[in-house]
C-alpha cells in the first residue's frame, strides 16, 4: 500500500474489513508494521459504503502489543465496532497521527500505549459518520509525547473518560469540544523549557489534573 494516496481505498499494513457478524473477534499481536501507505492497522465496519446495512456493532477485536511506525495516516484505526481493547501499542512517527476512531465505536479501551512523534494528533477520536456517534472510550495509562494535540476529541461525542495519562512535549495536551460530557482525571500534563505551549484546553468537563513544570 506505499503508493496509496489521500482519498484512496485499501493501502493499510494489516487492514479488515468487519461488520459481517455480531462477534468478530480478531486478535492483532506482535506485529510490525513500518511505512505503510495508509493506516498501519486498520479495521473497519463495511456497512459504511450500503446505506441498507444494519449497524451491528461487530465486536471483541484486540490490537495488542504491536509497532506501528510510519505511516501515510494515522498508525492505529477503527472505524465502527464495540467491546474493542487497544493496548500495550508502539504507534510513532506517522504523519497524520497515532491512534484514530471514528464511526460509532463504542466501549472500546485505549490503554498503555506510547504515542510519540507522530506529526498530527496522538489519539484522535472524529466526529459522526452515518449519524454513528463514538460514545463511552476509556483512555487510560497512556504515554502520549511530541504530537500535534495529545488528545483530541471532536464534537459529538459522549461519555469518554481519560485517566492516568503522562502527556508532555505536544503542542496542546488535551483538547475536548463544548457541550461534551468527559471525565478527565489524574492525568499528568509536563510543561517544559523547550515546549511551553503543551497546555490543556478543557471545556464542559469534569477535570482534575496536574500540571507539572520544570
């Protein structure tokens, strides 16, 4: 997928197509996953190109334990699915981002992960696709470092929670759109000499976080 370009079909290191079945349980671990043309990895529910489809929610994937690095998009995809575990991920160096959601993904947990140095956002969670809203994402224990925005979720979205998560060295730590409902506690926001403006920018939220500067 090296020769994919933006707006593109296919292009994706390890890429799935779901939707099919109300449990898809794949397991992605191990892998690597470097300079691939679109995402890294990459699953996402088919029912997004029939407009008669009827949204399952396929779920139970794991993307577990792998290094993305790279890549055209973003490192990690999902598009549509619930009951999904991101963990314990290497995701550096891609040009549009770390991790991304988007399309209704629901109950899904992004844990332990170290997002480093990708050129736009860490972790990326999009607005509406097909009036399918992404609601109740835990980001939890993640190390997010020298990104665009650490964290950034678009408008609408609904119940997110992020909890223990080290972010330092990116333009803007966590950012989050009026009239959401998140809970963001816990997290460790690093303000630094070299890269001031890492600062957090919350809105319509309930927060408690430490601000740590050198």
């Amino acid at each position: 997928g090296r020769e994919w370009s933006e707006g593109g079909e296919g292009g994706a290191g390890i890429g799935i197509g779901t939707g099919l079945y109300t449990n898809e349980n794949y397991v992605i671990r191990n892998c690597i996953c470097v300079n691939c043309g679109h995402y890294g990895i990459f699953l996402e529910d088919q029912g997004r190109f029939d407009s008669s489809y009827t949204y399952k929610h396929s779920k139970g994937a794991s993307i577990i334990n792998n290094i993305v690095r790279g890549t055209k998009n973003y490192g990690i995809g999902l598009r549509g699915g619930k009951n999904i575990i991101i963990a314990n991920n290497q995701t550096y160096e891609n040009i549009n981002g770390g991790i991304y959601l988007d399309y209704g993904c629901h109950d899904v947990d992004i844990n332990n992960n170290l997002v480093i140095d990708n050129t736009g956002n860490g972790i990326l969670i999009e607005t509406s696709m097909g009036n399918q809203n992404v609601n109740n994402v835990l980001i939890q224990s993640n190390h997010i470092q020298g990104n665009g925005v650490g964290i950034d979720m678009k408008s609408p979205t609904a119940n997110m929670k992020y909890f223990n998560n080290v972010l330092n060295g990116n333009t803007t730590g966590i950012k989050t759109s009026a009239g959401q409902s998140n809970t963001i506690i816990k997290n460790n926001l690093l303000l630094d000499n070299a890269n001031s403006i890492n600062t957090a920018h919350f809105t319509d939220d309930t927060t408690k976080n430490d601000l740590i500067t050198s």
